[in-house]
C-alpha cells in the first residue's frame, strides 16, 4: 500500500467512498481514460503515460490546493472497494470559476452515482472548502451532463473558456451560489 493511500478527507454517501485519489486506483484510472465513451467529453482518450500524469496530477493538486476531484468507490455489494469514476472540487491554473466537475466510467453511469457524488462533493465545496460558487464546465453536446446539472439545481450561464489545451473546446458555465444551493436542499432530499 502507498503513503498516500489514506490522506485526505473521507466522504460517504449511502452506496459510494469519495476519497482522494492515489496509486491504488491507477488501473481502473487508466481503463477509465483509455474509453473512448467515458472521454468523448472530458478531453478525449488517453495514453497510458499520460492517464499516469493526470493521476499524479490530480492527486498532487490536493497537496498544492488543498482540495481536488475525489476517487468514487463503490462501498457495497459484490464490487465493492471498485473504482468507478473521478468527481468533485477542481481547479486548476487559469480555471474559469471553481468547479465541481465529475466523470463515471461509461458501464456505470446512468445509475444516480454522478448524482450521488456532486451533492457530497457540492456541500463539502460549500461547507469545507469554503466556496461561494460552483460551476461545471460543459460541453453543449453533453446532455447527460446538462441534465445532471440542472438536477443539481444549477442553470446554464452561458460560454465560458477552459485554459490551454481545452481552450477551443465549447462549454458552457453551469453553476449555482451557496444560497441557491442552500435555498434548493429540500429538492434533494
């Protein structure tokens, strides 16, 4: 087991772990990143090598910020321990706005975990971290997104641009406040 391993703050929801990411989850991490499903809207498939880097990136962002996407775990059943996907804070250099972005591997999405995961994630970025805002940045195309976006309670915006290298990539600024969010909580119950 890395050092790694057990850092970080621990969230759970009724069927899922969210965690910080490490090296435990690079298989799965990889499978994820190599799915041309999964990646049609967060910026295409990838290499091996560079699933690597993105994982130490993404891990690394919690020790320089404090705060980044968490790993989603199943936490029940036959697959539990399994890693399924990557969702919550995120922000990195030159971000438009403060972010609660997610992606579930394509042989599970559909079954309310992206939902799940952004309601803990949204009320740790509110409660924890402190933010007054969330945005997710998505693709026009991307109809589930949208959709689990606006079940979150957040409205399109309008465009926005992510940095280099996604910076031609057409999004779309869907977010809320912390009051909206707060004034909405009894729509998620």
């Amino acid at each position: 087991m890395n050092i790694a391993a057990h850092e970080g703050p621990i969230l759970e929801t009724e069927r899922l772990i969210l965690r910080i990411p490490n090296a435990d989850d690079f298989e799965a991490w990889a499978d994820f990143h190599a799915d041309p499903v999964t990646m049609e809207h967060l910026g295409g498939v990838q290499e091996r090598s560079a699933a690597w880097r993105g994982l130490c990136g993404m891990t690394g962002a919690f020790h320089i910020r404090g705060f980044t996407m968490f790993s989603l775990i199943l936490k029940n059943g036959p697959e539990a321990g399994k890693w399924i996907g990557r969702i919550g804070p995120w922000q990195p250099d030159s971000w438009p706005g403060t972010e609660v972005g997610w992606g579930v591997a394509s042989q599970y999405a559909g079954q309310g975990y992206a939902y799940e995961a952004a309601v803990a994630s949204i009320d740790y970025a509110f409660d924890v971290l402190g933010w007054d805002d969330v945005m997710h940045c998505i693709n026009p195309r991307n109809k589930p997104s949208e959709k689990l976006a606006a079940a979150l309670g957040s409205t399109n915006r309008g465009p926005t641009r992510m940095p280099a290298p996604y910076a031609e990539v057409d999004v779309n600024d869907w977010g809320q406040s912390k009051a909206q969010w707060q004034a909405n909580k009894h729509l998620r119950s």
